[in-house]
C-alpha cells in the first residue's frame, strides 16, 4: 500500500478471490433468498425477502418479484412516521430479529445491510406499521456452529 506501506491487502485479495465468483453467480443469490425467506416465514418474522422468478434465472441473471418499497431511511423523519403511524423502534426490532434469526440460528448472514438494501413498505397490519424488505444478496455469507456460537458470546457480553 502506497500511503502506509505497513497495511498487508493480501489476505483481503485472498477472500475477494475466494467470494467474487459466488458474489457474480446469480444462482448462489437465489439460493440465499430462497432460505433466508423460507427461515423468515416458518419463524413468523414480518420482514420481506423478494421471491425470484422459478423459470428465469441462471448464472448470470435473475427476475424477482418487484416489491414496491421506500427507503427505510424515511424511518428518520419524525413526520414521516406520526403521518404514517409508524413505530420506528418495532420496525427496527423486527429487521434486527430477521438479521438474527437468519445468522444466529440458520447460519446466513447477509454482508452487505445498508440503506439501498433495506427498504420498507408500509403495511398497518404488520407490527409497528410497516415491513422491511431485505434486497441484494450477492454478498452472503453461510456461519457455522462454532462462528455462530462465538459470536453469540459476543453479542451476549454487550
């Protein structure tokens, strides 16, 4: 590294070399869809993960249900969530029970939860007033039992 000659790249390239060719598979993303939404369903958790297309799909391209969604940054606005009766804090609870029913107990862990991945579409059956909706997952990775554990001690201690 020019700028700090002492930082090391070559354990990231090793992982990005081992990662990029399922990141770019669109099978392996539809095989992360299919079970993180088949775990977020049988557990009962209200957050949406979009279906893909059974037909049309392959390596290179797949077609998923469109889910009409806003930006779950809209959580923010005060107004936004009075107007809307809207409970940010439930809505946020059940986006991160999602994030660790799927990581903690399936093993799936989705590595790339920001704002453009996580939107929400208001529903005023669903607790706190709205579901949130887990797009792009390209970048996922499968926790095993001894990561899962470890990191629930973790997570315990804090």
């Amino acid at each position: 590294a020019y700028w700090s000659p002492d930082l090391d790249f070559r354990n990231l390239v090793e992982e990005m070399r081992e990662v990029l060719p399922s990141e770019l598979d669109f099978r392996e993303e539809r095989r992360a869809l299919d079970r993180a939404g088949k775990v977020l369903r049988r557990e009962g958790n209200p957050c949406i993960i979009p279906r893909v297309h059974k037909t049309l799909f392959g390596p290179h391209v797949f077609v998923m249900e469109f889910v009409d969604a806003m930006p779950i940054m809209n959580l923010a606005d005060p107004e936004f969530c009075q107007k809307h009766q809207v409970d940010k804090l439930v809505v946020v609870r059940s986006l991160v029970d999602a994030f660790c029913i799927m990581a903690f107990k399936d093993g799936l862990f989705h590595a790339d939860p920001h704002a453009g991945n996580i939107r929400m579409v208001l529903d005023s059956s669903a607790p706190g007033g709205a579901r949130p909706v887990i797009f792009d997952w390209g970048l996922f990775k499968e926790v095993d039992d001894h990561e899962r554990l470890v990191s629930a001690k973790v997570f315990h201690c804090l």
